[in-house]
C-alpha cells in the first residue's frame, strides 16, 4: 500500500518543530551548569531563557507573511538552517559575556520564529479540512518530542562530556534535515512531480487554501474578536507553557527547602522526571488531535468541539498547576504534571487550529501574528519566574500565576471564540 506523499511533507514538518525545540530547551538544561561557572543571578538566568522569545515574536509575523506569499518550504527551510548555525556558536558567545549570550539568542529565535506559521501555511495547502486537526496534532507532539529529546540528552551530554557539546550536536542535526526538505517539499502540492494525480485532486478539492492571498486584512483582523481569542488563548497558553519549557529541569533540580524537587542533575531520577510528562504531551497532543477530528466528522459543530477540548486542556491545567504547590513528594508531582499535559495534549483541536477556520488563505498570517502576541508571555514569563525565585524563593507563587492566567485564557476563548469564516 502507497503512503500518501502529504504524509511525508507532514512528518517533515513534525521533524522541522522537533528540531526548533531541542535547540530552545537545550539551554534549559545547560544553564544549570552554565549559571555555576559564569556566577548569574536567577533574574540573569530568567533574562536569557526569556530574550530568545524578542526575536521569535519579531520573526513570528514576518514569517507568516512570507510563507503565505512566497511559500512555506523555502521559508521555513532558510530559517531552520540560520538557527542551527547559530546554535553551534552559542558556546562561543557565551565565552564573550552575558550580553553576547543574550544577542545570539535573540538572533536564535528570530531563526525559529518563523516555524509554526510556515509549516501552518503549508497545511492550509496541502492537508485535506478532515485530516487537519489530526496532522496538527501530530506535527505539534514535536514539541513534546524535541522537549523530552532535548531535556534528557543535554543532560546526558553535560554529565558526560561538558554543557557546550550540547549546542554543538544539536546543531548538527538541522543541516542533516534541510538535505530532505529540499528533496522533497513543495510549498504548493501543484508543484510536486512526485504527487499522484489522484491525491492532487483530493488535496485541490478539500484543503482549506489553494491560493495565496491578495492582501492582509490588518485593520479587520485587530478588531475581530474570534481572531482575538485565539491570540489571547496564544498568550495565556504560551504563559505557562515557556514557563515549564524554562524552568522544569530547574524546578526539578532546586532544593527541597525551596520547593523544588531536589534531584540531582546527573542521576537517573532527574532524567525520569523529564522523560514522564514530556512523553505523555507527544502522545496526549495525537490522540487529542484524532479525538477532535472525529467528533467533527460525526457531526457536532466545529466551534463546539474547539471551545470543549480547549476548555479541558485550559481549566484542566490550571487546577493541576495549582495542586502541585500543595504536594511534597516527587511522584505526586510528576504525576500531576502528567495529567497537565493529558489536558494539554486533549486541547489540540482547541484554539491552535482555529486559524484556519476564519481565514484558510491567510492561516500563515494568522498564526504569525498570534504567535507574535504570544511571545510577548513567552518573553516576560521566564523573566516573571526569575525574579520571583530571587525575590520569594518560592515555586509555589509561580504555579499560581500561571494557573490564574491560564483560568482568564479558557474564559475568554469560551466567550468569543467562533469557527465562522471571518476573513475571505
């Protein structure tokens, strides 16, 4: 039986975000070591987890423009080969001084950030409308994969070899896709020799866009509320996401005294408490992904399901967030954080996939330019937990401010959030 060719261009995909998140977290892990040699503060900690995000959300919109106009392969395929190249130097500007550091991070992410509206804009092209929140969902369980990937291989790297190895192999592993990409992804399906007719025609009659877009709708799009809340979902979301993506591996490392779980960085227990949560998100964001795709097939309203699993994922989270302030032992914490990404993984048919709903020739701006306004959480929320530790030494008041931001973000999609066609 012949695999369809879209699903190369979607496991592709899948390989292009596990690649962009190995090379974000790695330093999550590293600058456990890297904060010990250099001698930083938490807020200094928390100013270079959270500087990465500036040049993401610069890129994030940019990007989203650029895919939808001039296509998603060569886009995304650029982009991936800069920030792997930048990741292999990171050790040298880290050498130079903080402000270095802080420089080719911000440089790292204006590399990254224009990932998920390129791939987004290439989905609304190629994948059929009943297998896109299915193919979503798959190709962002590699977040959870590059997370998991890049959390418990930086750590075996740093226990035995030294933190700057870390940069220097994941680097690698970017140039080596970009051979494929290049091999096999068109940003429109027309244009791929190696597609059958047959799936040409599926892919022609029942993607979302098969066109790109004549202009972009800017003093519409800020006033229309769907679109809205899905920005205020983004932003809400990306809180307590880039939060934990941040400071899990910190969380998992800081004393007892402290609230932290106080194991030790090279011990196999560190790299289990990883491992567990980061391996429920892969599989929780697939079959959140199938879960919605099928409730829509059998005929409920699409704005119904979306507002149902986002509201899981989003009142879920917050109410597991905040139990695990009242815990004190490590398996009731990991297992809470298990059951945060459950929810997490069923959202995947939420607020993510929304875009393409009211605007299918302009989901690689969408997503740019909600993406955008989500890493403004994404910038200040690592920043917010840096000097939270410094100043409070407590986990705890962090638990709690993400739990409340992601209660104002489920209320809000529930309010406003639509599956109507907005922009045509």
């Amino acid at each position: 039986m012949r695999i369809p060719y879209r699903f190369k261009v979607i496991f592709l995909s899948f390989v292009a975000v596990f690649i962009c998140y190995i090379d974000r977290v790695n330093i999550s892990v590293a600058i456990i070591p890297m904060q010990e040699q250099f001698g930083w503060s938490e807020l200094q900690v928390g100013i270079v987890l959270g500087t990465f995000y500036v040049g993401y959300m610069i890129s994030m919109t940019l990007g989203g423009y650029l895919a939808d106009k001039y296509g998603g392969k060569k886009v995304l395929g650029y982009a991936l080969i800069i920030w792997s190249l930048f990741t292999i130097i990171t050790p040298f500007f880290a050498y130079s001084g903080l402000w270095w550091l802080i420089f080719i991070r911000i440089l790292l992410g204006l590399g990254e950030g224009v990932t998920f509206p390129a791939w987004h804009s290439i989905y609304a092209r190629w994948i059929p409308f009943n297998e896109r929140t299915r193919a979503v969902g798959f190709t962002n369980s590699g977040i959870a994969a590059g997370t998991v990937f890049g959390y418990v291989v930086a750590a075996i790297i740093i226990a035995n070899y030294s933190w700057e190895w870390v940069f220097y192999s994941f680097g690698l592993m970017g140039i080596f896709w970009y051979f494929f990409w290049q091999r096999i992804v068109t940003s429109y399906p027309e244009d791929n020799k190696n597609l059958s007719n047959n799936e040409l025609q599926l892919i022609k009659a029942e993607a979302p866009s098969n066109s790109t877009p004549p202009s972009i709708p800017f003093l519409k799009l800020i006033k229309n509320w769907p679109f809205l809340a899905i920005a205020v979902a983004t932003f809400c979301n990306n809180w307590a996401l880039f939060t934990f993506i941040s400071y899990l591996p910190k969380f998992i490392n800081a004393p007892i005294a402290d609230g932290g779980m106080g194991i030790d960085l090279g011990s196999s227990a560190f790299i289990y408490s990883l491992l567990m949560p980061s391996l429920v998100a892969m599989f929780s964001l697939i079959l959140g992904g199938y879960i919605s795709d099928s409730f829509i097939k059998k005929g409920y309203k699409v704005i119904n399901v979306r507002k149902t699993v986002n509201s899981i994922g989003f009142f879920g989270s917050a109410i597991f967030l905040y139990l695990i302030s009242l815990q004190d032992t490590l398996f009731n914490a990991i297992f809470l954080l298990c059951l945060i990404q459950l929810c997490t993984g069923i959202c995947a048919g939420g607020f993510g996939v929304n875009h393409a709903d009211l605007g299918p020739k302009y989901t690689g701006t969408l997503v740019g330019i909600s993406g955008s306004i989500g890493m403004i959480a994404a910038i200040f929320s690592p920043m917010v937990a840096g000097l939270v530790l410094e100043v409070t030494r407590s986990w705890d008041v962090i638990f709690y401010i993400c739990s409340g931001i992601l209660v104002f973000g489920g209320l809000f999609y529930l309010k406003f959030g639509s599956a109507d066609r907005q922009f045509s």
